[in-house]
C-alpha cells in the first residue's frame, strides 16, 4: 500500500501535473483510470481510488483530476552521412587558371580521382582525352576548358564515339563549373549549355563542371551517367549547384563594388 503523496509523485515521473484532492499521508489500496483526456499541453483523467479513511474504513470514490501534461522529449540521433568520396582531394586557393593547360590538368585530375574512387580503372585509348572502365563498361571523357563551339566539336566526336561502341557506356565532357575567368560569362556559359541540353540528354551524353576551387565537387549539367555510385554521387552534388552559383554571384558583386 502506499500513500497519496506517492501516487502524485508517479503521476509526476510520468510528465503528469495532478494530483488527488486528498491529504498526502492517506493510505491508498488502489488507483484505476476510467478515462483519460488529452489536449495540447493538458490532460484530465477520470479515477476511481480505494483509500483508508480517517475512520479508518476502506472506501471508494470517483475524482476527475486534470493539470499540465509534459510532452516526450524524443531525442533523434542523425545517421552518419555518407561521404561522397572515400578519399579527397586538397583544394585550390582560387577560383582562376593561368593558362588552359593547367584548366586541363585540373579536370583530368578531377574527373579521373572521382572514377578511380568508385572502382575505374585507367585504360588505352586514343579516341578521347580519358578513358576509364569498371566492369568491362568504360567512361568516354572529352575535356574543355570553355562551353563554345570548340566544346561542342568534342562532344560531336562522343556522339560519334558513341554510335561506335554503344550505349553500354558513358560519355562525358568535363568543363571548369565558372569560365568567366576564362573569358565566358556566367550567363554565356549557361546559355550554351540549355540551347544544347535537349539533343545531350537525348544522346546521354553528360557535361560535368568541375568546382573551380574543389576538385572532389562535380556538377552534372545534363544527365547522370549509369553506374550506381556515380550516379548518386552526381545527384547529390548536383543539388548543391544552385547555392554554389549564388555564392559565386554574391561574391562577383561584392568584387565590382570594391
């Protein structure tokens, strides 16, 4: 048996603020709840108690109580997220190239370590910038350092490439993700990449934008290639585009203002 000032104190390890309109000291045989009623931050419960009384007799009576219910703290533990790349690249201290062969070492660098860290390997072949295969199934790649004609004649050659060896493959043309340190503006650049983005999609042949400052950042522009991993590699990086455009933006601004 126990008392009403122990019953209050379960009530209130439960998050319930009632209490039973008895002294604390009198003795309880029995609590059971007839009903109970819940509203945002509040509850009222419905209770038949068997208690001692001060005659010393057991008896019964019917108290509705109600107060402040406490809500469950519920405590989420994030799952760990999954990092894009199992090892990384250092990143650059600017976003401008000196000349288009370092723009080139700097995409071929990019676009190789990304496909080597999903399973790639390098092989021969003469046809394109880079080749690499994973599972007998090999990735075509075309480098550019701007989105002009001269890209579009090194993706002419993937579209021919790929009427060659099929469909089983990717084929990709890699690109800086800001070129207007290269001379093509934002909007130029994006241009370019919507007037032919229907016949690239069409053809699944993807352009790629390396992040100008880090080179473990790759953007698809037109459609993902086929494998699993890269796939979801480049679905979630692509999701981030639009801020990193923004930033890049916000901070031309703030550059022509100075």
């Amino acid at each position: 048996m126990i008392t009403v000032a122990e019953v209050n104190k379960a009530f209130l390890d439960k998050g319930l603020h009632i209490e039973l309109p008895l002294p604390d000291d009198r003795v309880v045989k029995k609590v059971e709840i007839l009903e109970k009623r819940t509203w945002p931050g509040g509850v009222g419960v419905l209770l038949n108690v068997k208690f001692i009384d001060e005659q010393g007799q057991e008896v019964s009576d019917i108290f509705f109580c109600q107060g402040r219910k406490e809500s469950k703290k519920v405590v989420t533990v994030a799952s760990p997220i999954k990092p894009l790349k199992s090892e990384m690249l250092p990143q650059r201290e600017r976003l401008t190239f000196e000349t288009d062969e370092e723009v080139k070492a700097y995409l071929k660098l990019a676009i190789s370590h990304l496909l080597q860290d999903k399973g790639y390997q390098v092989a021969e072949q003469s046809e394109v910038d880079l080749y690499l295969e994973k599972g007998g199934k090999g990735f075509f790649i075309n480098l550019s350092c701007r989105c002009d004609d001269e890209a579009f004649k090194r993706i002419e050659e993937l579209y021919e490439l790929r009427g060659k060896y099929g469909g089983d493959h990717d084929y990709g043309l890699v690109v800086p993700a800001f070129q207007e340190y290269l001379g093509i503006p934002l909007r130029s650049q994006e241009g370019w990449v919507q007037r032919h983005h229907e016949w690239l999609s069409v053809q699944h042949i993807g352009v790629y934008a390396a992040d100008n400052q880090d080179p473990n950042k790759l953007y698809s522009f037109t459609v993902y290639p086929q494998a699993r991993e890269l796939r979801r590699y480049f679905m979630i990086t692509s999701q981030q585009w639009s801020l990193v455009r923004a930033k890049f933006i916000e901070r031309r601004s703030e550059r022509s203002t100075l």
